[in-house]
C-alpha cells in the first residue's frame, strides 16, 4: 500500500498544545487516515472517483471510526492508518444517507485513542475550535465557528443546522471538529466558498454536527443503516441560480432521467407548489410520502411550461453493498 500524506499546512494555522486545557496531542493521535477502493461499476464512481483519501475518527474502544459517508459508500477495500503508521483493513459498519455520516470498522488493532463525544448546540458564532486531519499536530489547524445555518447540497442533501468554519482546511473529508473542551463537534464534509452577514467572502468548511450521530448510531452499528423508511430520491443534481433552481445535472437511469427530465430546465413547482430554493425543493418532494412516491415536477423548458412525473425510489437500491469482511 502507498504512503499516505497531506498536503502542508499553513505553519501559522498550526495549533499549539499549551494554549489548551486538555492533552491535544493525545486527542489528535485519535484521528486516522482513510482510503477506499471503490469498483468501476460503482453507481458513484463517475462522481466520486473509485480512489478516496481521507480521514476518520476513533469513537469506540473497540476501532470503530467515523467518518464522512462518501469516503466509502460502494467501497469494497478500506485501509486505516494510526499516528503510528500501522496500516489496518477495515470495512463499512454503516452509512447514513440523510446525515452524511458513515461507520468504518477495523478489523486490527489501531493505536487511535476514542475521542469523547461532545455537541455542536454548544459551540456558538465565534468560538475557537480545531479542525483535525491525520498527522497529529501537522495535519491539524486552528479555526474558528462563524457560522451555524441550514445547508442544502445539489445531491438532494439537507441539513437543518450544520457548522461553518474558517480558516479551512485544506483536507478536510472526514476530519474532526474538536470544541473547547476537546471533545468531538462535527465531521468535516466540505470545503466552502460563504458570505457573512456582512457580506464579506470567507473560504471555511461546512461541517456535519455530531449531535445527528446519537440518535442513528446503535442502528448504524446493529443494522448498517438507520431504521427508518427511506426518503423520496429523484436521482437530479439542482443548483440554485437568480432565485431559481436548475437541474444541473441526473444520474444515469436514475427516476428523474427516465422520466425525462432534462439539464437545464428550471423547477418552479412540486405538485403545483412554488419554490423557490433548494431547501423548498428537497422539503416539498420529501413531503409526499416515502422512496416510491410520485413526484409531480412543475418544470419550465425552452420557455415552456410543463410537468414531469417521477417515480421515486429509495437512492440505497442503486448502490452496490459495501463488501464486509
């Protein structure tokens, strides 16, 4: 196996242990390296590529990780690296599609000390944190909340609170949000180009509140996935464009491209329903029952207005099972 790296970190972004009342070091040793293999006939490869680096976190004596879900969805080979080097195999405990988060499980020892479990409903606007790659003190950074709001991602993603922190990291897939008091706040999911209030432009990351892990772990760990029923999934990437949404993108044979719908149209309407928003969009669908309900999409095409029926579908169906050990 390849030797993992990081990119270099900004020395001046580097934390120092003794402006903490708690052991850093001893804290950062719990984050380790990830990286997957992913087979070609993956449904996201195209998107996410069948190689993916990057972090998780030790939360159980027992090596089990938590990271970012779309590290390993569809993965069929994960290796985990300690701050030791040791490298250890490990496979897919459980995935989560409406938080994001996914469960690794070594299958080895790892030297990787379980970080303790804190909440982001206890970090406001401004506090200090540290945002924590592998690579103990090097792969680490000092930052800062400046946010905490409602996110919407293209892939039919919502999160009613999530965290955004700047600087950013530059490595930032499954990293560890670590509060004031050392605890673990969030999992990093991405890199984010924002506006303050003000108006001012900040790079950051947007990071998924741990407080959503409580709820869905005992399930995650028990059954791989949370049991409750699926959501409506059209299978369309949206993006947001002067107050209108634009199908940017479909996934290939997924519910919304066999109906028809088309890159570029413009959605005005869900069952004759106005929005306006991502946030709209995603509520509006998910109202109408669980994965298997029709989607009736009021669509304006080419300056046409009309409608699109989607059959849903539950998204998990269209993945390949992560292959356990």
């Amino acid at each position: 196996m390849s030797e993992f790296s990081t990119p270099r970190i900004d020395p001046k972004l580097l934390p120092d242990p003794a402006a903490y009342d708690f052991d850093l070091e001893t804290i950062l040793n719990g984050v380790v390296a990830l990286r997957s293999q992913v087979p070609n006939s993956a449904y996201t490869a195209g998107v996410l590529g069948t190689e993916r680096t990057g972090h998780g976190v030790a939360i159980s004596e027992d090596g089990l990780i938590l990271t970012i879900g779309y590290l390993v969805v569809e993965s069929e080979a994960i290796w985990l690296i300690d701050h030791t080097g040791t490298a250890v195999q490990g496979y897919v405990a459980g995935y989560d599609h409406e938080t994001g988060f996914g469960l690794v499980q070594a299958l080895g020892y790892l030297n990787a000390p379980p970080l303790p479990i804190g909440s982001a409903s206890r970090l406001p606007a401004g506090d200090p944190a540290v945002f924590a790659g592998h690579g103990g003190l090097a792969g680490a950074i000092t930052t800062q909340i400046e946010e905490k709001r409602e996110f919407a991602g293209y892939w039919e993603y919502l999160l009613d609170e999530a965290l955004f922190t700047s600087p950013a990291h530059p490595f930032w897939g499954g990293g560890a949000l670590i509060g004031p008091d050392g605890s673990l706040c969030g999992i990093g999911s991405l890199y984010v180009q924002d506006n303050r209030a003000g108006g001012q432009t900040y790079d950051g990351n947007m990071i998924v509140p741990i407080d959503l892990l409580g709820p869905i772990l005992n399930d995650l760990r028990q059954f791989g996935s949370p049991q409750r029923a699926a959501r409506p999934w059209i299978g369309a990437l949206t993006a947001e464009s002067d107050g209108r949404i634009v199908v940017v993108g479909l996934w290939d044979s997924g519910p919304a491209d066999l109906a028809g719908l088309q890159t570029g149209d413009l959605i005005v309407g869900v069952t004759k329903k106005p929005v306006q928003t991502l946030p709209e969009l995603f509520r509006a669908i998910w109202s109408l029952g669980t994965a298997g309900a029709d989607v009736l999409l009021n669509v304006l095409r080419a300056g046409q207005l009309m409608d699109v029926m989607i059959h849903s579908a539950d998204r998990s169906a269209y993945y390949q099972a992560p292959r356990l050990h």
